[in-house]
C-alpha cells in the first residue's frame, strides 16, 4: 500500500508569504517514515495571541512558539490500520520572526518547522542529545532533499 496523507488547512492569521496547502501537503507527505501507511493531518496557521494561549494551555510556557504538534492520543497504543492522526499549529509571526532573524527564506523555514512536527507525531522527539541530533539528521535529510538549505546549517558556514 503507498502511503497516503489527508491534509486539512486552517489558516487563522493573515500573514503575508504563507505557503500554499500543496506546499504543505509536499513536505508532510516527505516527512512521512515509510512505516506509515496513512495520515490525517491538520495543519492550522495562527497569531501570536493563539499561538500564546496554546503554548501556555497544553505545554505551560506563556509565550507564543513557532509550532505544536498535537497527536491524535498520546496514550493510544498503536493500531495496525489506523492511520496517523495529528495536528501541527504554526504561529506565523513567530516563524517569520525566526526566519529574518536567521536569514532563512521564510518557506524554507515553514518548511522545516512542518517537517519537524510531522516528525513529533511520529514519535520522534529531542528531549535528550542523542535523540536531538537523530532527529536533526533526519529534519535535514528531508529538508534538503526538498530543496532547501540545512536548516541548522549556521549563518556564518553558508
């Protein structure tokens, strides 16, 4: 079976330069790992004020982060045949923030950052250094693979 991806876009802010939904769809459906069949994502773009008020709702930090990743359920063991379910919100002014601040092109930060978050809810995560500099190697691996420069390539190196 070849992997397939349903992918809803909320677009909840109007910043300017957001990627299109087949841009979206593009690079989740590059992040998939090939253990994953199906997907059904949701990806939803927002302000800072929501952005903020999710960040300090689910995870306890008051600031508005560049994206969550929330999974369908984190304490529902693995059904073969389900297909991978999640959302990915993305605060826009953060991420472009983050991409002028960097000197990035602000769709290939976007890019990054989706690509990142299609990673969370396959169970990849950063929490310790090993697992952190796996999970960069696969980011960038896709990431570039897309086109795009090594997103932790530093400034200074390019």
């Amino acid at each position: 079976m070849s992997k397939k991806l349903k992918l809803a876009l909320q677009l909840e802010s109007r910043a300017a330069g957001l990627p299109t939904k087949a841009q979206f769809k593009g690079w989740a459906e590059a992040a998939l790992q090939p253990r994953v069949k199906q997907a059904e994502v949701t990806v939803r773009i927002v302000d800072a004020e929501e952005g903020q008020a999710l960040n300090r709702d689910y995870r306890g930090k008051d600031y508005a982060t560049n994206v969550l990743t929330f999974t369908f359920d984190d304490d529902m063991p693995e059904i073969p045949g389900l297909p991978l379910m999640g959302d990915l919100v993305l605060c826009a002014p953060v991420v472009a923030s983050e991409a002028e601040a960097q000197g990035k092109p602000l769709l290939a930060h976007y890019c990054h950052l989706l690509v990142h978050g299609m990673l969370h809810l396959q169970g990849h995560d950063h929490l310790e250094d090993a697992e952190a500099e796996a999970m960069e190697a696969l980011e960038t691996q896709i990431v570039t693979g897309l086109g795009y420069d090594d997103p932790y390539q530093n400034d200074e190196e390019r």
